[in-house]
C-alpha cells in the first residue's frame, strides 16, 4: 500500500526511483532496476510501512480564528494557517504548502514572502505533487531557517521520514483529510466546465471563503466574476469527493488518521462549533487547532495572541471523524475510475457524480436562505429552537 508521499524517490541515492501516474491518475515511485543499488533504503523509511507515533497521545484542543477580520475572510476557515506561516516568514523562515499554479495542477511549493503565500490559502481537494520539495525544505534546515510545513498527514510523515532526524527549526502542520482524488480527475472536470461554458477556466476554489463552507467557484477568461454554485453536491467533482468515491485506496487504509497525529499541529474546520460555544462568531469560519508536541505548543503561544480562542476537548474535536479513524470506502470506489475512463467524465457528471435532485434542491434553499439572514442569525435560532 502506498500513499504517493514521495519520500521513497527523494531519498534515493541512486536517483532509481521516479513518480508516475497509474492507470487512475494516482502518483505511484517506479523503480529503475538498471539504476538501482539495493540498498533497501526506499523501503526502510516508507511511513506507510513503519509510521512514527511520536507526538501528545492527547493534544491540547482549540476552536479559534483570527482576530484580523480582512485576512480570517481571505483563508477557508478561521485563518490559523495563514497566521502561523506569517509568523514564520516574519522570523526569516519559509513557508511550503500546496498551491495550484498558473495552469490549476497542484503542487507543493515554497513561499518566502508574504506575497508568495497566496497561492498556498485555501482548501485543495486533489493530492498535490511533492516534486523536490523534502530535499529544499532540508537545504532550509541545514541552512538554519525556520521552516514550516503543511499538508495531508502522509504528506507530513513523509517529509519526517525522508529527513530521518528531528529538526528543532522544522514546524509542521497536517490537515484532518477526509482522502484524496487525483489531479487527471480535476483536469477532467476542468474541461467538463470548459465545454459546458465555452470559456478557459483560469482560476478555480474548492471553498467559498465569503461563507463558511463548500462551494464550487469558478473564474472564466472573460470575466472577473466567479461562478459560484451553492455546494458540494452541485459540482461533479466535489460530490464525489464528498461521498468518498474518488480517493486513492491508501486513504482508506489510512495509518495517520489517529492520536498521535503527524504533525506538530494539526488544523481543521471546527464544524459544529456552535453546538459547543453558542456565541461564538462563526461568519468567517472557525478553526479546530489541535497542539500535538512541544514545538507545536511553542508556535501556538507564539501566535495565540493574535486570535480569538476557546479550549475544547479531543472528544468534541473527534466529532470530525477523519481527527481519529479513517474514510469508509464506498461501493462506488471500485468503479469510479473505470466509468471515468471507459465511458468518459461527462457520463460520470450524469451519473455517478450527480447527486439525487432532492438533495440539490435541499442545498440550493439552504445556501439561499444563508444569503438571505447570514449564517450567524440562522445558527442562533437553531439553537433557540433546540
């Protein structure tokens, strides 16, 4: 079983291993048995194989969000990625995270300056590629900078895994992940909305950083305004991802989706917040931090101040379920790829990534009535009517 970390192929002193797709569009280390010197290191560091447990069995857990209201409505959530990767540029570090370029392929890439961490906000639902990134974000270290690293907790356990020491300049932060799709599977919805529209897509989110949530946004060549649908279940590829169907078969066999977590801190939309603090502002999202080792507790002290927070519990934080178990794979997943490939995306878009009209329509009158009241006023006479 393998997760497409990566780790594996940096390591390599031969140079024998490189990362090709499979027949679904998953990133894959190929080995070049000419090349290769058997030195049996790409299998002794293989997270996935011998994944490391070393962080708090019991984090410290918060739901907090930026008190700069401009910046927490520019981020997918309560803005603590952005705040902790500023805080370390502002100390003379780097900053990598994932990011989709100029043609929307996702990739992990290195920010310096403030400006360069644009692109690295916001939720990416496809697995980015690693590329050489483990090996810069080592050269960082060796040179003494602070580094800090966010992604999926494989992600992270590969990096930790192809550096094999710790780091005291090395902070990192894994995500809750629910899996991963592909990046040939979002071209493929990328042209399905080309040739819906004729128009090039020329920017694309995964989130509605206006609302707190999911929501397709779309931005066509010829206009400065997206096209937004109303949720998940409106776009193709977002309610495959939401129901599990398109996930690489690592995801549900998911050795980092537990206590201890990879990460020095682990960063998550705190749903159901108000379920827990009834008078907190949720307008701009609000994010679960869970503080999983020394150096984590150390960053978090460090930016704290700059927040709005409340101490919660690893129970309630476990109410998002990927905190501690895995994805269930859905029937469907055996299929999916097949469909895709043999029939093509669109017949998919009709069919199995189409969600039943009941539930659109269900989603299109919530995300009105949001539009509507705001999503505070709705939340508080819910809880007035429990």
């Amino acid at each position: 079983m393998c997760s497409g970390c990566a780790a594996c192929q940096q390591a390599c002193p031969a140079g024998a291993l490189t990362m090709v797709t499979d027949e679904e569009g998953f990133l894959f280390p190929d080995k070049d048995l000419s090349t290769c010197i058997e030195c049996g290191l790409c299998e002794r560091i293989c997270p996935f194989s011998s994944p490391d447990y070393s962080n708090f069995e019991k984090p410290a857990i918060f739901a907090t969000y930026l008190r700069q209201q401009n910046e927490r409505e520019r981020s997918s959530s309560g803005g603590l990625f952005y705040l902790i990767a500023e805080h370390v540029i502002e100390n003379g570090g780097t900053v990598y995270g994932a990011a989709l370029d100029e043609n929307l392929q996702c990739h992990h890439q290195k920010a310096e300056t403030i400006r360069e961490l644009e692109p690295l906000r916001s939720s990416k639902y496809v697995q980015s590629a690693i590329e050489d990134v483990y090996i810069q974000v080592k050269q960082d270290l060796r040179e003494g900078r602070l580094v800090y690293f966010s992604g999926t907790p494989c992600q992270v356990a590969g990096l930790k895994a192809f550096l094999r020491k710790k780091y005291n300049n090395l902070v990192t932060s894994d995500l809750i992940c629910h899996g991963v799709p592909n990046q040939m599977l979002f071209n493929d919805h990328l042209q399905y909305l080309e040739n819906k529209t004729g128009k090039k897509v020329v920017a694309y989110k995964f989130r509605d950083d206006e609302n707190w949530g999911g929501c397709e946004s779309a931005f066509y060549a010829d206009s400065q305004t997206p096209v937004k649908l109303p949720g998940y279940h409106s776009s193709p590829f977002l309610y495959g991802f939401i129901k599990g169907m398109t996930f690489r078969y690592s995801c549900y066999n998911c050795k980092f989706a537990r206590l201890p977590r990879q990460g020095d801190i682990t960063l998550a939309d705190f749903w159901g917040v108000l379920d827990v603090f009834p008078d907190i502002d949720v307008k701009g999202g609000v994010s679960m931090i869970a503080v999983n080792s020394e150096l984590g507790s150390k960053i978090w002290n460090s930016v704290k101040g700059k927040t709005v927070y409340r101490e919660s519990t690893v129970d309630i934080a476990a109410r998002n379920h990927n905190f501690t178990k895995v994805s269930p794979m859905p029937p469907e997943r055996a299929d999916v790829y097949r469909i895709v490939r043999e029939k093509g995306y669109p017949f998919a878009a009709r069919t199995i990534f189409r969600a039943p009209v009941r539930l659109r329509a269900s989603f299109a009158i919530k995300a009105f009535i949001r539009r509507l009241f705001g999503f505070n006023n709705i939340q508080k006479i819910k809880n007035l009517l429990k």
